[in-house]
DNA sequence: TTGTAAGCGTTATCAA
DNA sequence: TTGATAACGCTTACAA
C-alpha cells in the first residue's frame, strides 16, 4: 500500500510537508503543494487512517449500533444518520451488537448512537464519557455522558385508542412487544388509561406477549382464534405484530376490519400498501437529529437533556366502525 | 482512555508481557497472566484498534458497502454476514457510500462485500488486490481480486412469464429498473425471448423504465392507466415498483389479477402479505456466502470463479387466470 | 519467564 | 518555506 512516505520520495520532499500539504497548511509553497497532490492522486494514495487516529485520537466517525435485523425502519435512521455526517464531515461506521463494543472502545470512533436493547446499561456507563458521548434511541439512561431521544408513544397510542372506542369499539386485546423495553410500556400504560377513563374493562388475559415480530403476532391471534377470545380489536404495540395478526385473522375466516379491527405502531413499509391504522414515527428526521446532537457533543458542547419526539396516528382501513362488530355479536 | 500502559504499571510488569498475556503466547507464567487478566476486566481495558491495526497490518474487520436505504432486503444480506464473520472472528463494519472508500484505503479493513452501483468499476478495480480482496454482489467486474456473486434472475424470470402465458395472458408491459444494472438487463432479456418463443409481440411502447422504488411502479401504471395502455399482465423488474403499480392499479378501479395480473423479483417483506407473485432471492444465505468467500480470499485461499446463485418463482393471487381477463376485453 | 527496543503511518513541534 | 524528530498504542524479535 503507498503510504506517505512514497509520496515524500516521488516528489523529494520530506514527509512533513507531503502531510502539510494534505491536511491544508499554509506553510508550503504553491508549487510544491500542487505537485504534491498530483502525485497523490497519481499515486492513488490515501491516508492510512489506522496512523492518523493513533497520532492525533481524533477518528472524526460516529458508530451507529443496532442489531435486530427485522425491524426495516432503521434504515431510515440510518439515511438521516448518513446525511447529516457527512454533511459535517463525519464518517459513518454501523456495526451489528457483536463489533460493536470493540469499535467503541477502539478508539476509531468518537461517538456512538445506540438502539440496540441487547446492548446493555452497565456497558454503556461504563463507556460513554466526557470523549466518548452516546445518544440512545427509544431509551433512557441517566448518565452525565448520554443523550436519549424518545419517540412519545403514549400520546399517539392514547389518541389512537381513544379514536376507535369512538367509533364502537368495546372489547380489546393488546398486542404487547418485549415487555423489558420502554416503549412497549408506555404504549401499553396509555392503552389501559385510556380504556380506565372510558370505564372499558380489561382483563389480564387479553394482553399477549411478543416480540416485535410477525410471527409473534401472528402465534397470538391463532391463540385468539383457537381460544375463541377474537375482540373486536386487536391493538398491538407494531405494525410487524399486527401484520401477523392479521394474516392468522384471515386465515381463520375473520375479516378485517368488519369482524376485527387491527392497529399498528410504526407505520412500517407494509402499514401503507396493506392499510394498516398506525402511528408513523419520523425515523429519517430522529436519525439525523441524533447524529446532530451527538456530533455537537463531541465537539464539547454536551446536552443531555432527555428529548421526546411527537408521532401521528395515521387512520386506515383497518379500523372501521365498530357497528358492525357489534352485528357480529348479536348474530 | 487506559491503555497497555496503564495495565502493565498497575501488574508491575511490562508491556510486552501484558500483550504476550492478552494475545495467548505461551511465554507468560500463569499466574502473571491470570493477574494481568484480571486487571484488564477490572480497568475495563480494551486494545486501541488503531495502534494494533499500524502495528501488524490485519484488521481481521470485513467491510460491507451499500447506500440505497430503500432496498430493505439489505438488512437479511447484513445478517448473512454478520453470522459468519462473528463465527469466524472477524469483525464487520458496514457503510453507506460516503465513507466506504475512506474505510476501504485505511488499513482498517481487510476486504470488502459490495452491493452499490454507485461505487465505481474504476475505483473498485484500483482498490482490490491480493492484500484486498472484494466480493462483489449482483455484479460482475473482470479482476484476479473480485469474485462475484450474482443471482440468475433468468431462468426464475423466463419461469415466470411463461407461466403467465400459459394461465391465459396475452398482452404484456415490462416495467424495467435503473438500466445500467446487470440484473434488470438479465430479467428483461428473459421477459423478451420467453415471449418470442410463445410468439407474443411486444412493442417498445409497453417497456417502461423505473428505479426499483415503489413511486416509480405507481407512476408508471399510472401512466398505462392515463393512455389507456393497460395490460392484461404487468411484469415488473422488483416488488417495491410491483407494489407501486399495484397502488396505481387500485386507485383507477382496477383489480389485481382479475383485471391485470402483476408479478414482482425480490420476495421482499412487502410481497408475501400482498399475496404479491414473485422470485425470492435466499439474501440471507447469500450474504453468508459472500462473508465465507470474503474471508477465504483474505486468508489468501483466492477463489474469484463467478458464483450464480438460484432464486425461486413464488406464485401466489396477484396472478389468477386469463380467461377473466380475456371477459373484460369482449366487454 | 520477563524486559528492552524498534517500528507500523501519521502529525506536531521545533529547528534550519 | 521546508525538514528532522518525537510521539501515539501496539506487537514482536531478541536479549536478559
């Protein structure tokens, strides 16, 4: 690999100017400067980026983690990720859960933007710092070196359920994602005070467990199914979930949404095409606000404060009125 | 940051037994090493990536390259490959267009899986070597150091339209991808000579040229709809587009198959619950299989013979029978 | 079994 | 305007 001291050689200067010259400094000739770069490119010669960090620790690259594969919306995050540091002249590294902690603590990078809930608390005090801040997405830590950027789900979700009581609907199940993560609970919490202030029953067994994932949801509605337990409207805590929910409720004869109405949380890709009532969160623009507010704390001006993001219900097909739910029911 | 350094002071040795320790030489007594260990864990000391990677050359990291955020069958490709490089230890590195040069010159990497038209034939071809190999997805470049990976998208795609034609369609559109890529070129080569050996003529009129996203589809069916173009079967290059026309379809009072058949390429999330009928691309073997190639090219095991892999028609609603449509035509 | 020292590619300091 | 040199953190001969 040509390294800067091929160039030095080529153009019979030291190395120290062939490096001045690169990195722009003002103390070298015009001619010298000229000559140099075009050797450079003649010699398809980069800089070793291995000596670079060892020498002055600034990576400039920012390390997005994630790790769950299923969940399509990050690369959303990532396009908002990308844009803006390479806007700011940031490099972007992303790395799955298993390099990840190597790559934060390498030195190669100056920053990291987790969501990756398998990363865990501990890890993550133990290596954000005054040099290495951290900007966790859909979660809260509190630690003097970390940002979070929470998408509010309670609102929309309290928005949401309170619409389809509105249009007739009595008898819930929820759909729950993995019962650790923050999001999942505020869902859920503004699912159950919503039915409170509406004086809805709701009782433990119609809450179903997943875990994000088709499947999940699709196992929980056959279990409905089966059980004969179907409600008059299956809320569940992402789009993925009720996707499966509905494919089982097809399956089994049902229709939606005139014998079951479905929502979602995401507004995923397939929410749209399949007409799926859910709350869009803005995943491109979380990105990049992460990468905005993680970039400006490596630069010294640290901000933690805990920020929350707003999302919108987006009503579609699959929720109806419940009038006919009920119809069903007298039948 | 606490470095080799820090670790040796604190055991009282030096810093070549505490590398010797870390690296499992066999020349450190084993209660030193136990000791050095052990102050490792509890400094949370970890190795500076940039100083190993200057000293010894071997990144033991493979790099991933993509940039179109809107192909999401990406992420079973990174799942590929994040499998088996952990399996075999090395670490793995993605990133968007913008830093992958950078990161492909730094010494950081070994060698790369590319799966990006905008990275350039030029650069690429500067860029491979023996000390870095590159394997190369749905494409092909001539190079002693590039080994490709393409999908035969011929056969699965001249499968499919000629099983179109014998459920009794007859008038076709072919709605094309970005017409640079080796891939749309094949699938419509398939499309072309499947219907000159059923003696089907096609005008140029009816191929419409998208960019595999989903609004492309919707305004190219669009426009069919518009100029009263519509066929009894549009085949298109990728879902995402099929999907798209789909919409298109929908929004004109058309209906899928029973007024125009649609098929899409990719298998992507999107198709199974659309009933959409398409090819599937086994991704994430594929990017388990480019990871496996990767790594035994870097070992210097150089293997660069081109790989085709298969794909698979899935049929499925969005294709019934022709004869409803030939009734639509008498009507 | 352990320590010393050189060197990987770069940049910063200081001297020429 | 340029060049020599030290230093960054690590590994590896080689010496002790």
């Amino acid at each position: 690999m040509v390294g800067i001291k091929d160039i030095a050689k080529a153009a019979g200067v030291s190395v120290s100017t062939v490096s001045n010259a690169l990195n722009g400094k003002k103390n070298v000739g015009e001619k010298t400067r000229e000559h140099i770069l075009a050797l450079c490119k003649e010699m398809s010669y980069y800089p070793n980026a291995a000596g670079k960090s060892l020498k002055n620790g600034d990576a400039n690259t920012i390390l997005f983690n994630f790790s769950d594969f299923d969940r399509n919306f990050y690369l959303d995050i990532i396009n908002g990720i990308s844009d803006y540091a390479s806007d700011n002249d940031f490099d972007l590294m992303i790395c799955p859960k298993k390099s990840c902690e190597k790559f934060m603590r390498s030195g190669l990078t100056s920053g990291c933007i987790v969501l990756d809930m398998q990363m865990k608390n501990d890890l993550l005090l133990d290596v954000a710092s005054e040099n290495y801040p951290i900007v966790l997405l859909d979660r809260y830590i509190e630690s003097p070196y970390m940002k979070s950027i929470v998408v509010n789900s309670y609102t929309p979700m309290a928005e949401l359920v309170q619409g389809v009581i509105e249009r007739g609907y009595k008898r819930f199940a929820f759909l729950g994602g993995p019962e650790n993560t923050d999001d999942n609970k505020e869902r859920y919490r503004a699912f159950m005070d919503v039915l409170d202030s509406n004086h809805i029953n709701f009782s433990g067994k119609n809450y179903y467990s997943g875990d994000y994932r088709q499947k999940s949801g699709y196992m929980a509605a056959k279990i409905m199914i089966l059980s004969d337990e179907v409600p008059d409207c299956i809320v569940c805590a992402n789009d993925n979930m009720a996707i499966g929910a509905m494919k089982a409720l097809k399956e089994g004869g049902y229709k939606v949404p005139d014998d079951v109405a479905v929502t979602g949380f995401d507004n995923s890709v397939l929410a749209e095409p399949m007409g799926l009532t859910t709350v869009d969160i803005p995943d491109y623009e979380r990105g990049y606000m992460a990468a905005q507010y993680l970039i400006e704390n490596i630069r010294g001006n640290m901000d933690t404060e805990p920020l929350k993001i707003s999302a919108k219900v987006l009503w579609r097909k699959t929720v109806g009125h419940g009038d006919s739910v009920k119809n069903r029911h007298k039948r």
